[in-house]
C-alpha cells in the first residue's frame, strides 16, 4: 500500500504525514461508516508528541463534515482505544502515534468494530480517496456530526485492567518506565490499585521527550534503575504502550520472546494452552525455540508485524503469541498487544509460582543476536541486488545450522533491518557488518 504500512500510516510530521491526510483519512471514513449505519460512531486516542493535537483535530473536522459522531479519550494508550472500540459498540476507534519512534513523527492507526487492525481493502479505499481517484460527499443539516470528550473510557479501560488479575500484587516493589508516553495516565494508577509499591521513571511528558533514551527501545536506563533500588522487578513500555519488555530483579532484560515462554509454559501446566503452540515471528531467537521444545510447546512463527502474528492466533485459535520487541497479544483479554496487561500476566505469573523473575527464563539459553537498521534511500532495491543476496549467502554458508540471517524491509521507515543469530557472538557482529556494508553498497 502507498500510505499505510504494517501499523498504520506513519511518517515525519509535515512531511511524510500532514493535517490534509488527516482531514482526508477523517473524511473517508466518517463518509464509508455513515453509509453502513445511521450513526456511525468513533472513538479517538493519542499519544504525547506535541503534534498530536492537530492531527486531532482534522481528523475530527473530517469525520464530523461526512456525518460521524466522535468521542475523545484523548491522551492514552493504543491498546485502550482497542478495548472501547470493540466492548462499547464503536464502528471504528483512531490512535494517533508513531510508537516507539521519535516525537517529530507520528502516525495513524485505525482499528475496526472488533479492536483489530482495519481491513486492507477499506484502507486501499481510503488511500483511493486521498489521492483523488475516488470523492466522498459532505454531510448536510442535522447529519452533521458531534464530538465530544470522552476521558471516563480510559477509566473504565483502567478497570479492566485490574480484573485481569485475581492476586494481590502488596509486598512487591516494581520499577516502570513510562517512555514519557501514553501510558503516563495509566500504568502506575493500575497498579497502585492493586497492591504494588510503585516507582516510576520517565512518566513527565512534554510533547518532545517521547522515546527519547527511555522506554522499550532504551531499557539501560531501567535496568540501572531497578539495580540501584533493589526492586522486584521492572517493565518498560513504548509511546502507545501495545509493547512491554521486563527486567529481572537482577536488571537482567526479559524480552518479549521470553515473556512469550513464561505465559505459554505456564498456560500449558494449566492446561490451557491451546494445542501446546505459541505464535511468534521469524525473528524470535532460536534459543526461544528450543527452550520452548524442551517444555513440550511447539513454535509457529509469522512475519514480523504483530498484525502477521494476529492472524496467525485468530486462523488456528492459539490464545498467546506475540514479537521479540515485547508485543505481546492474550487472546483471553485482549485482541491486540498490550503492555500493561502483559507486565500485569507477567506479575501473575510471578506470584502465583513464588519466585522471582530470573528463575522463570532460567532454562532458556539465548543465542548471540544483532540487528542493524540500515537507513536507505530504496530498500527494495537494497534487497534485490545480488551483492547484497551473495554476501547474505555467503554468511549463512559459513554458519551451515549453527546460525541463520533475516534481511527484511521496515514497515514503518525507509529502512533494511539486518538481522544474524549464531553461536559464536564474534562471528555474528563480523558477519552482520559484513551484510550491512553489502546494503549500504548495493
């Protein structure tokens, strides 16, 4: 698709993404829901990012001129859009973030009736309009719609929450590291209310500091942290906090494959891991996968995307599966990632078996790992030139079945993520420079 990527339409504020996309995406959808019901409703959430506000605000001025009706949680978390769009009857919910990437981008997320990533086919349609190939009519007199603030939904998503876990979390000090993001209004309030003495970093927005060396894509900072407090454990979210990556008591990083194996070995000693199978992607680390053969589970892997791994658990009705980068989805309670509930399945599990975090991953045996991003002006061409595909077969002749490579294209930014796993760590950084040199050549 021209616009929208794998997570939504994503890019440099005012360059890649402007207030006229906004207002066209607003347009389009408020006209094709309208059509489809008599009141057609939106929900609407955000980030942070300073621009959040305008993108905000076209977006409502284009729905409400073609007819729908919006409400406004305003700043909160991607995951919470999702749970009020399919629990309080939405057509369809918005988040406007980038995620894990710097405050001067942002993005477009659209989520449909169900809580799940909107469908390509209404998207392509959407991309149709915003290019003028196709028009949209304006609603007129009483047809116009409403907006209205609707910040009590974040509470009710709150309480969700705290449903989700039946044991007191009094006696544990747990570290976390907002990313100076959406979940600012909600992590520590959540888990405040059940039980837990509570320290939080990087929870004082000011529409320029998200992700800026904290979060899920710089968890030095907790892990130091939860060391120099001598805390139970930590969790690190990103921007819209759909991501979550744990830190042992140790300040040792649990990563999002590893969470996988601690919710699937423990829903299979429940007896309620459906078919004995978790879902993750092709850049799960091979440690994961034998660890999680040795427990008897089986390992189907996707794409990477966290909408690939979706569908995958949807397809076979396998109920965990999630990415290295801490997406992690429950079937149970939610149908999309969600950070705070998985630090909060996390805890569960935590408590329930009365050990700490380190001795839940302590058979698992991580393989030596790099992954570069590589910035380039054409990424398909990177990866199609046969320098690139010969040194990439060069490498993986040399591992024979002691390592492997991925070479993929970004679904969010102009980029070639190299990625190589073997035993030998010096050889694994020799062999992923090498690549990387290749693309930065081809």
């Amino acid at each position: 698709m021209k616009y929208f990527g794998t997570d939504g339409f994503r890019g440099k504020v005012n360059e890649v993404l402007t207030v006229d996309h906004a207002i066209k995406i607003g347009k389009f959808l408020g006209y094709y829901y309208s059509g489809k019901t008599e009141n057609a409703r939106c929900v609407i959430g955000k980030d942070t990012r300073r621009s959040g506000y305008m993108f905000e605000y076209a977006l409502v001025a284009g729905l409400t001129s073609t007819g729908c009706d919006v409400d406004l949680l305003h700043v909160t978390t991607t995951p919470s859009v999702s749970y009020i769009t399919r629990t309080e009857k939405y057509d369809f919910g918005i988040m406007i973030t980038a995620s894990h990437n710097p405050f001067y981008d942002n993005g477009i997320k659209i989520i449909d009736g169900n809580g799940m990533k909107m469908d390509e086919e209404i998207l392509q349609q959407c991309e149709d309009y915003i290019d003028g190939i196709t028009t949209v009519e304006l609603a007129e007199n009483e047809a116009v719609g409403r907006a209205q603030d609707y910040m009590q939904g974040r509470n009710h998503y709150m309480n969700y929450l705290t449903t989700t876990l039946n044991e007191s979390m009094r006696g544990y000090k747990i570290g976390l590291d907002c990313a100076n993001g959406a979940s600012f209004m909600i992590a520590k309030s959540v888990f405040d209310m059940l039980g837990a003495d509570t320290f939080v970093i990087n929870n004082q927005p000011d529409g320029f500091n998200i992700n800026r060396n904290c979060g899920s894509t710089h968890i030095e900072e907790l892990q130091k942290y939860v060391r120099q407090n001598r805390l139970d454990i930590g969790f690190s979210f990103d921007g819209d906090a759909d991501r979550c990556l744990a830190v042992d008591e140790n300040g040792n990083i649990v990563d999002g494959d590893m969470i996988i194996y601690i919710l699937g070995c423990y829903l299979k000693e429940q007896g309620a891991l459906k078919d004995n199978t978790v879902v993750t992607t092709i850049m799960s680390n091979l440690g994961i996968t034998k660890a999680l053969e040795r427990q008897g589970i089986a390992n189907v892997q996707t794409a990477v995307g966290d909408k690939y791994v979706s569908e995958e658990m949807n397809a076979h009705g396998y109920n965990i599966g999630g990415e290295q980068s801490g997406h992690v989805i429950i079937s149970k309670y939610a149908t999309t990632g969600d950070g705070v509930l998985t630090a909060l399945q996390v805890m569960s599990v935590l408590i329930k078996k009365k050990c700490p975090l380190s001795a839940l991953v302590s058979d698992v045996t991580l393989y030596p790992q790099v992954l570069i991003n590589v910035t380039v002006p054409n990424p398909d061409a990177a990866l199609a030139a046969q320098s690139v595909k010969d040194c990439v077969k060069d490498c993986e002749q040399k591992m024979g079945d002691k390592g492997r490579v991925v070479l993929r294209k970004s679904g969010t930014e102009p980029l070639v993520r190299v990625m190589v796993e073997c035993e030998d760590d010096a050889l694994c950084k020799q062999y992923a420079n090498e690549i990387k040199n290749a693309v930065v050549n081809a």
